[in-house]
C-alpha cells in the first residue's frame, strides 16, 4: 500500500488522522527510524512518534489547513492551529518521504501564545 502512495497522500494521511484523533491508520505509513522534531520536541520511532501527536491532537482545538505544496520526497503544509484555548497560530509542517514512508517530520511555530494560554 505504501508503495503506491505519494508523499502528498501520505501527509494528508497525517492531518486526517490527526483531526480524527485516531493514529492506527498512520502507524503502517512510518518508517522504523522515523524522526520528528518539533517545537515542544523530539520523538524517535513510531511509538514515540504517534505518542506525542497523539497529545498534540488531544490538546488540539482547530486544525485549518491553509496549502501544501508536494515533490517527490517533500512536503509542506501550511496550517493554523489552535490549541489550549489560544489564538490559531500557523505553523509550518515539513515532512520527508523515503520509499513510500514518512522518515522526518519537522515542525516550526511561534509558542508564545499557546504557553501563555496554558499558563
């Protein structure tokens, strides 16, 4: 199944499992030595992986994608987040795509509201 997924397919995966709050589906589509670095951290391996997008999603109150842009191996998408009560906040998403599994996802956006917020 992988095989035959683009790396666009496999992050709109991402964000749909995110928005459902269900990671079962996105389990497969990670790589064994798959990486995130994010914000509010790093996470190595599937299980570490989904266990904190799993609390992400759980604090997460909106998720409105605004664009993703797509190649052979990378993806963007651009998306506003709100979270704990704050503004949405955009936050970029970069992820990477090896042999039809997500290797690296990297993630960049301004905290202070959020931390303020759950202050």
């Amino acid at each position: 199944m992988t095989e035959n997924s683009t790396p666009r397919q496999l992050a709109e995966t991402y964000f749909r499992c995110w928005e459902a709050k269900d990671f079962e589906p996105l389990r497969p589509l990670l790589a064994p030595d798959c990486r995130f670095a994010g914000v509010f951290g790093v996470a190595n391996g599937p299980d570490e992986f989904l266990a904190g997008l799993n609390g992400m999603a759980q604090a997460t109150d909106s998720l409105e994608i605004r664009a993703r842009l797509a190649d052979d191996h990378d993806v963007i998408t651009w998306f506003d987040l709100g979270m704990g009560g704050a503004p949405a906040t955009a936050v970029a998403n970069w992820t990477h795509v090896e042999k039809g599994l997500i290797t690296a996802v990297n993630v960049t956006f301004d905290p202070r509201e959020i931390l303020a917020a759950s202050a």
